[in-house]
C-alpha cells in the first residue's frame, strides 16, 4: 500500500490552498467565543507552567492535576480561587490545544480525573444562574433609552433578543440576508407589514397593528441550524419587529450587518458589525437604569444581568408546552430548557399533597 502524502509548503499550488481551507475549517470548528476562551485559557496555563519551571511538552496528566488543584485554591500571585465550572472549561481549554499540536491529553487519566473529582466534592457549589428579564422588566428597559438612532438600534437589539430567546452572539451574527458576510451567525426574512404608528422615527398616522406576518430568522448555533419565528407584538410600541423595521429605515441598513456601531449621536452608521459584548453591557446598563432588582445592591446588580438574561426571561415568561419553548431556543435536550425557566413551574405540582399529606 502506498504511503500516505506528507503535506507541506512547496508540494503544490493546489495543495496548500487546500491545506490553508483546511486550516480555516478546523478554526470553525469551535464558536469565535470558544476559542477566545480556550486561547485564554491556554495562556493562564502556560503562564503557571513557567512559574513553576514545567516544559509544556509533552502533556504531563500529573502537571495539570496539579494546575487545577493550584488553581482551586487560589495559589500563586494573590488569584482568587476558580471555580469549578472554570477549571472544567480550562481542562477543555488545555486539552484542546494539545490536540491541536498533534499531542493528545488523556484527561480521563486518575492524576486529572481523581483530583477534579476532590475539587468537585469539596468545592461544588450549585450553578450561578444570571436573572430572567420579563416581559414587564424589558419595556421598563426600554423606556430608559433615548430616542436617538442608537437609542432605537438598541430597543431594537434588547426587544429582538428577548423575543427571539436569542445568544448574544447570535443577535449580534444576523445579517440583512443569506450569503452577505463571511463572519454572520444567520440572517432575516420580514413578511408582511405593521402599521408603526407611534413607534419613535414614524409619521404614519393610522394606529393598531397587524398580526400578519412577522420576522424569520435562519441561525447557525451551538447545536447547528434552526429557525426561529419572531410575530408582531400587540402594540407598535412594543412590537419587536416594528422596532427593528424602524432602525434598519432609519439607520438605511438593507445589506450586511443587522446591528452596527453609531459612528456619532444621529449620525453615520458603521459598517461593521457590534460585539456580542455590546449586548451584555446594553442588559447591564438598562436594567440599573430601569431600577430592576432593586433590593439588590449595585454591585451585585450588575453581576445578575448579563444577555443571557434576555433568554431566559423568555423561557421563563412563555406559558406554552415545553416543546415549543426549547424548539425555539435550539436546546438539544428538555433538561437544558428547564434551567433556563426561572421559577415558572415552581410548586406547581405539589407532590406533599398528592401523597395525602
């Protein structure tokens, strides 16, 4: 049998333009957001390798055993205990980048696992969950906002997310329509049309929506392509595709990036594409502005908001089967979409009673 090819630079034209796609294939693998992490990830270890004087290669089970306990306990250079659901995204993080450099780590080895087990057990703690915003939570949110264009850019983003039970790398990933970047997460379709009487930008002078028709979106997420349909709200002021349609006439956005930077207050408008932190930043800033959870103090305030906040309140607020709710927001599993649902079937079922006490 013949030797398999050894691919290298000079081979061919051909194949080094396939090699170069390959590359870029491999990269695409994991979300933007996965691999900013991963990198991260990979420079605090490599950081404490040096510290300690420890050859990254070849992957050593029992150095990194040792990392997480280090990393459990806060040691070296004054850095607050990880937690447990960090050291697990780190363990993927290192074991990931080993594999890229074609040097597995086997992370099921007693030095990794046994000491990940210790680190659970002792440090386990229940999952933090980021606060739902509710539907009564987001038009507080919204009313905070100016009337300016990148007030109404905004109210466009917060309104959108919420109804679409949207990531905020997914908000932030639509485009105009299909094929028009190369970074884009999906794109949308808009059937029929509102009447947007009222809505801030409009001089129509009739009043009431239509319920025909709506927004559809096509995304590529975590668990691969799904669509997801957005009706027209009740009311012109709270219709999140009005809102949409507003921005993108007055922010003349017809191709490309849906949701950009404003260049200047009532001004231009970019042309390229807003991070996905501008959404978590957005929730923050509007729900300290709107006064939600006020009982809490604003430190821990802005530690409960995040764009994940968005997503939950929808889960949370939608009283629909269960089917439809994680259909719409591309959970693979029920389990998923119940930890997303904060408090909306607690004591709901009352099994003390049902057992005849």
């Amino acid at each position: 049998m013949a030797p398999a090819p050894v691919l290298g630079r000079g081979a061919s034209p051909q194949l080094d333009a396939l090699a170069d796609k390959a590359k870029d294939y491999a990269r695409n693998a994991r979300s933007q957001n996965t691999q900013r992490a991963y990198e991260s990830d990979w420079r605090q270890f490599s950081s404490w390798l040096r510290r300690q004087g420890f050859d990254p290669l070849p992957p050593d089970p029992q150095t990194v055993g040792l990392y997480l306990a280090a990393s459990a306990d806060g040691s070296g250079r004054g850095a607050a205990p990880s937690s447990v659901a960090t050291l697990e995204r780190r363990l993927s993080g290192i074991a990931w980048h080993y594999r890229q450099l074609g040097k597995p780590l086997d992370t099921q080895d007693r030095h990794i696992a046994t000491v990940l087990a210790g680190i659970r057990r002792a440090h386990g703690r229940p999952p933090m969950q980021k606060e739902a915003i509710f539907a009564d939570d987001l038009l507080a949110m919204l009313g905070v906002l100016e009337n300016d264009l990148r007030g109404l850019r905004d109210r466009a983003i917060l309104a959108i997310g919420f109804a679409g039970g949207l990531r905020r790398s997914e908000i932030v990933g639509l485009d105009c329509g299909p094929n028009q970047s190369d970074d884009g997460a999906g794109w949308i379709e808009i059937f029929g049309r509102a009447n947007t009487a009222g809505v801030p930008g409009n001089d129509a002078e009739t009043s009431g929506p239509t319920s025909e028709g709506g927004l559809l979106l096509t995304i590529n997420g975590k668990t691969g392509w799904r669509e997801v349909e957005i009706g027209r709200g009740s009311s012109p002021l709270t219709c999140p595709v009005a809102m949409l349609e507003t921005w993108m006439r007055l922010g003349r956005i017809a191709h490309g990036p849906l949701f950009r930077p404003v260049t200047r207050k009532n001004g231009g408008v970019g042309g390229e594409r807003l991070t996905d932190k501008h959404v978590a930043r957005l929730v923050q800033k509007t729900a300290l502005a709107a006064g939600i959870r006020g009982d809490l103090s604003e430190g821990e305030r802005k530690l409960a908001f995040s764009g994940h906040s968005l997503r939950a309140g929808l889960a949370s607020s939608a009283q629909i089967e269960e089917a439809h709710v994680q259909r719409h927001l591309g959970h693979a599993s029920a389990e998923m979409t119940r930890r997303y649902q904060r408090k909306r079937d607690r004591f709901r079922v009352n099994l003390t009673k049902a057992a005849g006490l």
